[in-house]
C-alpha cells in the first residue's frame, strides 16, 4: 500500500498529485503570489480528484507542505468482469480486488488479460491493458 510523503506547494508542477482533504488529485496548476510587506507569498494550487473527478483548490502559504501520495505502479491480471467493475489479481502478491473499469479502456479489458494499476492510498485504478 502506498504511503504519503509532504512537500512544499510552491515546488509542485502541474501533472504530479497531492492530497486534499484526503482525496487523491491531480495538480492542474499552481500561482503564487509576492511576498507581501507584513506577509508572506501565497500560493494557490487547483487540482482534480483522481477517483471523483471534482475540482479543487487550496490556498495557502507558498511554503507550507502539503501531503503527496506515493503511487505504487503495479502489474495485476482480470480475473472477471462484472459490468464496469474488474475483478484484478495482483502478480505478485495474488492478491484480489475489485475497480471500476475506465472509460477509455472498455472494451480493451477482457479476462485474462494482464494489466497495469496505480494502488494510491490504499486505493486502487486500472491505468492500462498491457501487451
């Protein structure tokens, strides 16, 4: 399972991921503002939620720290298909779960076949089919 570590707003890019309010997202973008005379810069980071795909945004000093998920990339095999949901065995660990099947990988995802997931937070996502 992955973890969490923290880094400060103001070094984030658009692209990586961060944690608000305990939600997996995606960085969209992060603007900073000056230094102030009595205060210190600001930085506002937009992001979208991996799972839910709701925006968010945060507003806070530019250097304080903010929690980023480690995200373990791991090869797992469709065991079944129930729907939209996936039955996946990890290849390591033989473990079994069940996710939600993508949009743009319907009809890619058969049983059998080997695929690439992202375990964020103990959360689990189908990120591609390999081969």
């Amino acid at each position: 399972m992955g973890g969490v570590t923290k880094e400060t707003i103001k070094s984030l890019k658009p692209g990586r991921f961060v944690l608000i309010d305990g939600e997996p997202c995606k960085v969209l973008s992060v603007t900073t503002s000056v230094a102030g005379k009595h205060g210190s810069a600001k930085a506002r980071l937009e992001a979208i939620g991996i799972f839910d795909g709701r925006r968010r945004s945060v507003v806070k000093p530019a250097d304080d720290e903010i929690e980023v998920p480690i995200i373990e990339k791991r090869n797992g095999q469709i065991i079944a298909l129930m729907g939209d949901q996936a039955q996946v065995m990890d290849l390591e660990t033989y473990e079994t779960f069940e996710v939600a099947i993508p949009e743009e990988l319907r009809g890619k995802v058969q049983e059998g076949v080997e695929v690439v997931y992202w375990d964020i937070v103990g959360r689990k996502m189908l990120m591609q089919v390999k081969g």
